[in-house]
C-alpha cells in the first residue's frame, strides 16, 4: 500500500464518483471547523502518514470530538503521533478532520490482484470496520473477478444475499460497487480497500454508500496511475536507510526491492523469486531481517553492490546467511552466486571475519559452477555451509536453515570456534 486515507483517497474516489467522507487538512481554521461541526455534529481526527499504514484506531490514534477546543487539541496530539506498525516505529506528519457518517451498517470492499489465483479478486463483508483477516470465513466472500469481464452487479448481489446483509442496503452497494472496477483496471492499481463503507441514510431516506477509510496500491511501472494527478510523494514511506540504499538500485533488469522486517532477526535471507520470498518470509517468521527478491536476472555489478549493502548492515547480526530460490529458467546462477560471494569475501577482507552459517537452496542454468564459485571462498574464508539442490523443496530448506540458526546460536557457533581455533 502507498496510500491511505482521505487526503488523497478521495481524489481516487472522485474519478469514479463514488460518495467520499468530507474532509478538511491540518490547515483548516477554527471557523472552517466550526462550519463542518454544525453539519455534521462530530469529526473525526486522523493523524497522515506516508505510505498505507493500517490499524491506527487499535493503537487510539483516531479521535472523535464535538467541539472546536476537542478537535485543535486532537490536532497537537496526534499531528506528530508515533504509531507501531509491524516492525517499525513510523511518525505522523499532519492531519485530517472528516465528518463523522452516521451509520446503521459499515462494508468491507477491496479488489486485488490474487498471486494465488493469477487474477483479479474481490472480497466484501456488510461486517466492516474491523480486520478482514480476523472475521471467520463466514462472514466475509472472497470471489475472482474476469479481467475481460470485470466487476458485474450480479456477483456483488449475490454474494451480500449469502453473508445475509439486510436488503434494504443491497441495491446502494450494486449501483456504486462496480464503480470501483474501473478505477482499478484504468489507473495502475494493484490493491484498492475502502474499510468501512458507511451506510448513510440521508433527509430523504436515501441510503448512500461512503467511503470513509481508502487505502490504495499502485504499480509504479505502470504509467497508467500517472493520470490521476497525484504528486510523486504518496510513494514515499517511512524507510529505513537499509531499505533505501538497496530500492536505490532498481533498474528495469533484476529486482532489488526489500522490505526490513526485523532488525533483530538472526537470517540474512537472499531470496529469488516470488515463490521463495512468500515461502521464506512466512517460514522463518521473525528470524527473517527482511523480505527479498533478486530474481529477474540481476547483472554480477548490481547483485555484488545489492549484496555489499547487505552484508555491511547485517553481517555482524547474523547467524545464518540464507540463499534461496526455485529452479530458475533465465536468471545466471553463476552471476549472482559470484556478486554475492565476492561481497561476502570483500566485506570480511575489510571488517574481519565472524562465523556466519551458509545455507543455499537453488536451481537454474550454470548451478554447478555457480555453487563450486560460492564453495571455493566459503572454504577460503572458513566458513560452514550446507547446499540442497533444486530437487530439495524450497520449505524443507528453509525449515533446516532454521533449524541451523537455532543450533548456531545455542551451541554451534561455539563448537566451530573451538574446532578451527
């Protein structure tokens, strides 16, 4: 997610006309409040910050207020407000005041591209405003969505008809859902989530669906999100420098995108591949430092320069050093074993040695000479390994270089100290 919120979200939402909260920035004046409070009687203060971070109502970073003193003093507690999310410690900078929606049933709503299934899918649930991931099954319907087709009423009748939403709700949903689709295939999205979607009953008894929460993915190769008008900054996030020296490297041959997951984690994993990066990030869990591909073929100077950055932040932290991946049909083996094992002797050559256990998991064209390159410095440097070839599953692997780690940290690493001196 690179963007969350109304500030920009309802721009998305306008190119759609599809019915967004009204909102006010960290700008508005004591008078542009009050005016918003006599329509609407309550606001809802919600601290920006850059990227899509969730579960800000959880950690009680969102306030209701009722007066303009509530709401100026909601704004200094929360324009800066620091919020945990997964592993890091991100900062807030500014805020929004948005009407408070009044609302007899709040939807869940998102569309997103399904690695699983390789096609778009929808998922929805008339019990919102709560994490989807922790509603039981029977609650909320996941249904894919054909490409050349798209977004049809009848799937979205039929599927509140199944969770038992009342009906009086139904028919505002199915004009105003579909709208979504367009805005997803047409603008670059990879994800797009209104959670909730408030059911407002208006002065005519009308029911209106609005968004009052969006959180939105874009792929930025795609220059389709180009057309909606948003400034280049809602890509911005709160990075570690780690992680913004290595996306620094992307270029349109190989990938370098990582995401640091636990800084206190004790696996380097070079992961290659998207089967091996969902497989290990699940699997090692917080042993994990970060997520990784470097599949696509990566010439020997960006994965020698992707490897240096790492070793340089987590080789002194470490316990296991975790190459992993499928059986590759065009990225060179023998290139990326060679940038990643020269870096490992250069970093060692120019900080000294600490005993790191290898552990390679891989498959691809020059495999054989790629492994006898990684082979010859980690007998140079002294170092132990254990190599599985592309017949060994890549989950089995991982599970060993668990296994490894957990035995390096309470004895191993001692026993191999001992018996090279």
């Amino acid at each position: 997610m690179q963007l969350s919120g109304l500030r920009y979200g309802a721009k998305l939402m306008q190119l759609v006309e599809f019915p967004v909260a009204e909102f006010l920035t960290g700008s508005a004046t004591n008078d542009e409040l009050q005016l918003m409070l006599d329509k609407y009687k309550k606001l809802v203060v919600k601290p920006i910050f850059n990227g899509g971070v969730g579960k800000k109502g959880k950690a009680g970073l969102i306030k209701i207020v009722d007066n303009v003193i509530d709401a100026l003093e909601a704004k200094r507690e929360l324009y800066f407000a620091e919020h945990k999310y997964g592993n890091k410690l991100i900062r807030a900078n500014g805020v929004t005041f948005e009407a408070f929606i009044p609302s007899e049933l709040e939807v869940y709503f998102s569309i997103t591209s399904s690695s699983e299934k390789r096609e778009p899918i929808f998922t929805i649930t008339p019990f919102g405003g709560v994490d989807i991931e922790s509603l039981p099954a029977e609650k909320k319907i996941t249904v894919p969505i054909e490409p050349f087709i798209g977004l049809k009423s009848f799937s979205i009748t039929n599927s509140l008809c199944d969770l038992g939403c009342p009906e009086e709700f139904i028919s505002p949903l199915v004009q105003n859902l579909p709208k979504l689709w367009t805005l997803f295939n047409d603008y670059g999205l990879t994800t797009l989530e209104l959670n909730p979607i408030r059911m407002f009953k208006d002065s005519r008894g009308r029911i209106i669906p609005i968004a009052c929460d969006i959180k939105a993915g874009f792929d930025q190769d795609n220059p389709a999100w180009k057309r909606i008008g948003l400034p280049p900054t809602i890509f911005q996030s709160d990075i570690s420098q780690f992680e913004s020296e290595i996306n620094q490297l992307r270029t349109y041959q190989g990938q370098s995108d990582v995401l640091e997951l636990n800084p206190h984690g004790t696996i380097i994993p070079f992961m290659f591949g998207g089967g091996a990066n969902s497989a290990a990030t699940e699997t090692l869990g917080s042993k994990a430092i970060f997520s990784s591909d470097f599949g696509g073929n990566p010439p020997y100077e960006k994965m020698y320069e992707i490897s240096r950055i790492v070793f340089k932040y987590w080789y002194n932290e470490a316990n296991v050093l975790l190459i992993i991946g499928g059986k590759a049909n065009n990225t060179d083996i023998y290139v990326t074993f060679k940038g990643i094992f020269d870096a490992l002797r250069d970093h060692v050559a120019a900080h000294g040695k600490k005993p790191i256990y290898t552990v390679i998991g891989r498959g691809g064209p020059n495999l054989i000479k790629g492994l006898f390159y990684g082979k010859d410095i980690l007998d140079t440097l002294k170092l132990p390994y254990r190599v599985f070839g592309y017949d060994t599953s890549i989950i089995s692997t991982i599970e060993y270089a668990k296994k490894i780690e957990q035995w390096w940290a309470d004895t191993g690493k001692e026993e191999f100290i001992k018996k090279i001196g």
